[in-house]
C-alpha cells in the first residue's frame, strides 16, 4: 500500500513537473524560457520633503539686524511677493548654476541670455543682488542681476547646489575651470526628495597676489586649501590675527528663526491665494 501512494504521488509530481499547462504555453519550441530578472525596486524615502514642500525663503526677505522702519521692509515685502506671482524666482544658493534671461531695455523685442555661477547672493529687500561669473573666450565676465528687476523674464536653474562658502568672489583668483561653463549647459535633473548636494571642492588658485586677502580669518573661506600657497611667516600672521572667543559671542550672530518663520507663513498665505 505504502509502495502504491509513493507511485502515486511520485508520478503526480512528474506530470505537473513536465506537463505544466503555463510551462508549455512559454514554452512552444521545446526551448525552457529566458531568465528575465524582475524590475529593479524604485526606493523613495517619504521622511525626506520633497522640493515643493521644501521651505525656501530667500535671505532678502529677512529685514536686516536694527532696522528702525518696519513699515517699509513690510511695504517692500508686498512689493515682492507681488513680483513673485508673476515671475518664477525659483530655489537657488551660492555655487548653483544659473541662467538668466533679460530684456534689452535699448531694443524692443529683443532678449538676451547670460549663463553663469553665483558667487555671491546679498542685499535685502527690493534691493537684493546676485552675480553671476563666467569665463567667455578666456575673459572673466561678471553680471550683478536686482532679483526683482522688472527687465528680468526667466530664472531658470541649470544645476542646483552649494558650497562650502557663502561668497565666492575668490574665484576670481582661482584657476578658470571653476568658472567655466557651456552658454548651451542642459539642466542636471535632481530628484524631488533629494537634498541640496553641498559641493565641497578646495579650488585651486593662481599664483599670488590676489585680488584680496582671502587667507584672512574675517573671510571664514573653507573652499581653498592656504597650505598649499603660504609659507611660514604668513601663516603665522593668520594665527595673529585669529580671533577664537567670536564664535562663542552669543550677540554677534542674528536670531531669524521666529522672524523667518512669520514671514514664510505670511508669503506662503499669500502664494498659495494666488494658486
């Protein structure tokens, strides 16, 4: 009995091993099918926001330390939110590339595009700046843009990041590679719930002397590497001018954490109203 139930379920088992109905219908040639390997798992980490519910406020809406007329950075400050409804100011920081196009104020019609750097991001209010570099046929070239300038058609980030200083006038002195880019650059996509990349690169500079004492401690550059530039009796003028009890000066530096975040509800209202 116990031979005859082994028989039994061994050719069972053999009649769905070879005479698979599925088996058969993938394979009508006689040949086993081709191992197809499955879709690779998309991973998306939900903590992480994503870039439209990343909070950016630009630092020219933060009104500057002792400001003695509230009213006329809140006046300013309609003025901009205004500005933003119509043109798209979008998230940008030191460092990123950028590509900014204007109208020619001398020739109807007529536009024009310049691709650049930002090296440095300053001002508040209506008044803020940023700048733009680029070396075009072997000349630096520098163009400061008012952010709300009405001559300004389109803000358009070609690749978004920053880096380790907020003001990178030094590339100025640095080697041109740094400040080169293609008029025709295509945008570096960056996902949607992926952080801001912090460029971390030590440019490399030309020979001194510089434009400025970029070795000195006042300018807290982190982005360039002095071993390689001073030799000892510099080096010991920049440990003479150090100044390390100013980092533990608590009035020195400018609390914006609740002003920010009264100013980010206050614009955000207004935007989404708009939408």
């Amino acid at each position: 009995m116990a031979a005859a139930c082994r028989q039994f379920w061994e050719t069972r088992g053999a009649y769905r091993r070879y005479f698979s109905v599925s088996a058969f219908l993938r394979c009508q040639d006689g040949q086993p099918p081709k191992f197809k390997p499955p879709p690779k798992p998309v991973i998306i980490d939900e903590s992480k926001p994503l870039a439209a519910d990343r909070r950016f406020l630009g630092s020219e809406f933060i009104p500057p330390r002792g400001r003695k007329n509230p009213l006329l950075f809140y006046l300013q400050r309609r003025d901009m939110i205004q500005r933003k409804k119509v043109l798209n100011i979008p998230e940008f920081y030191v460092g990123s590339i950028l590509s900014v196009t204007t109208a020619d104020p001398y020739a109807h019609g007529k536009k024009s595009t310049f691709v650049g750097i930002c090296i440095q991001y300053s001002g508040n209010g209506l008044g803020a700046t940023f700048k733009l570099r680029n070396i075009i046929e072997g000349q630096g070239v520098e163009i400061c843009f008012e952010i709300y300038n009405p001559l300004i058609q389109e803000i358009k980030v070609l690749k978004l990041e920053k880096w380790l200083d907020g003001n990178l006038t030094y590339l100025r002195d640095a080697l041109p590679e740094y400040s080169t880019f293609d008029m025709d650059m295509a945008p570096v996509p960056l996902a949607a719930n992926e952080e801001v990349p912090v460029n971390k690169t030590k440019v490399k500079m030309k020979p001194r002397p510089w434009s400025a004492r970029w070795e000195h401690p006042r300018f807290r550059i982190q982005g360039i590497n002095f071993d390689f530039y001073l030799n000892e009796k510099d080096k010991e003028k920049v440990e003479a001018a150090q100044k390390p009890w100013l980092e533990f000066d608590m009035m020195r530096e400018y609390d914006t954490s609740e002003i920010k975040e009264k100013i980010w509800e206050e614009v955000n209202a207004e935007l989404k109203n708009q939408s």
